[in-house]
C-alpha cells in the first residue's frame, strides 16, 4: 500500500494505491505516520491488491512506525528511549494500532485502564474479522484452482482438520474426545491468529499450506498435493497465493 498527496495543493487529494502501481502523475508519495492511519482506514478497497482490510493498514503503519523507533529486535518495541522518538501524535496511533503493548506506554497516551481493556477486545474482534475475510478467500482460490470439486472439498476439509494441541498427537482424537483438553481446528486457529510453529510455537494452516519441514504436514501438505489443477496453474503455485492472502499481500 501506497499513499499519495497531489502537489501543489492547498487542500490536495490522497490517493492510495497497491506497491506494483505506478505513482500517479501530479502526485507525491508520502510515509507520514498521521496521514496513513487517517487515510489509510479510509481508503480500505476490497479491490485494492495488498489493501483489503484493517489488518492491511495496520501492516503499513508497523512498518513506518517500527522504522522510525528504530526496532532491531523484538524486546525493542518495550523500549521507553525508542518510543520517545514518536511524536506525541504518533504514539497515539502505535497504541491504538496495539503495534506497542507496554501498558505504561498506554497510559501515557491516554490514562485509563478501562479504556485500553475496551480497545484491546475491539482490536481482537476486528483482526479476526479480517482473518475471517482472508480465509473465506482462500477457500475461494481452493474451489478455483483444482479441476475436480470432490478434490476440492477434501482440500478444504484438511484444511479444517482439527490441530495438534501441544499435549496431544494428531491421531489422538479420542483422547481429545474425552478428555476437557481443547482442541481447535486449523482454520479456527487462523482466525484467532495462530498461523505456524515458527510464528506462534504452535502448528498451523501455514504449516499445512507450505508443507513445512519438521511439522506433522512435511509430507502430506498442501504443495505435495497430486491432485488435478486447473491448467496454468500447480501446488506450489496455488499455495503461494494462498500465503499471499493470508499475509495480507493478495
């Protein structure tokens, strides 16, 4: 995503566009922290590759704000000397976006448990809308790109497979059954933001999608499929956009 201010202009037009576009004629490219959270949330097009939803916004400003505390390594978002280099407008938008979560960070911005504990449950319900979102495309791509529509639904039914919990194995369904132990599908665990064993320590779609080495799908995920694509199109290819979508780039 791409933001643009016409040039020259008292009260100048914003555009925003995906990465891939061209800058507009008349127009100059902004990173101002102020404007992409303003505009940005405005501007959200369905249509709109890379710029689909809130989460998307989110991305651009993580990047912009992230590079200008200077962030190297994760505990440096924690770090007091690295907030203070925001403007006072800007920790604003990095609390609200929760890109920091230090709750002394919070207060400093606005002075109020009970208003960051209402925020924190807004922010959840709107990342997972736009998971939900994500995925309902993804199942779209599934439907699309395999020939066979029985091979299709087998896809999507692994992809709804129920996830292995850390206390449990795959196959260890009755145990599951019968136990208080909660297990969640793949798809549930997405939505609720647990994509892979590398991002979140715990197995995921991304997991199954990527087949990724060391996980119980290295064998039998999405990109060893050997089913039947639609011409131009194979596993690997297919799971790239899936990837694509679930990292908000689609």
């Amino acid at each position: 995503m791409k933001l643009y201010i016409e040039d020259n202009e008292l009260i100048p037009a914003i555009i925003v566009q995906d990465d891939a576009t061209a800058a507009p004629t008349g127009y100059t490219e902004t990173s101002d922290i102020a404007l992409v959270a303003e505009h940005g949330e405005a501007n959200i097009n369905e249509k709109l590759k890379g710029f689909r939803d809130k989460s998307s916004v989110r991305s651009k400003l993580k990047t912009l704000i992230y590079t200008k505390m200077q962030i190297a390594a994760p505990a440096d978002v924690e770090d007091q000397a690295k907030f203070d280099l925001l403007t006072a407008a800007e920790k604003s938008i990095a609390c609200h976006w929760f890109l920091v979560g230090k709750e002394s960070f919070q207060l400093e911005v606005i002075n109020d448990d009970k208003y960051w504990t209402q925020e924190a449950g807004e922010y959840r319900r709107w990342t997972m809308e736009s998971r939900g979102k994500r995925l309902n495309r993804m199942e779209s791509i599934v439907f699309r790109r395999l020939q066979s529509v029985s091979d299709a639904k087998q896809v999507l039914s692994d992809m709804n497979q129920i996830a292995k919990d850390t206390v449990l194995d795959f196959n260890d369904i009755t145990k599951a059954l019968n136990t208080k132990i909660k297990v969640k599908k793949l798809t549930s665990m997405y939505v609720e933001g647990m994509e892979s064993l590398e991002d979140d320590g715990v197995v995921g779609l991304k997991d199954y999608i990527n087949s990724t080495v060391g996980t119980p799908f290295e064998n039998n995920g999405f990109r060893g499929l050997t089913y039947t694509f639609r011409t131009g199109y194979t596993a690997g290819s297919v799971a790239d956009e899936l990837i694509e979508i679930m990292e908000g780039t689609w």
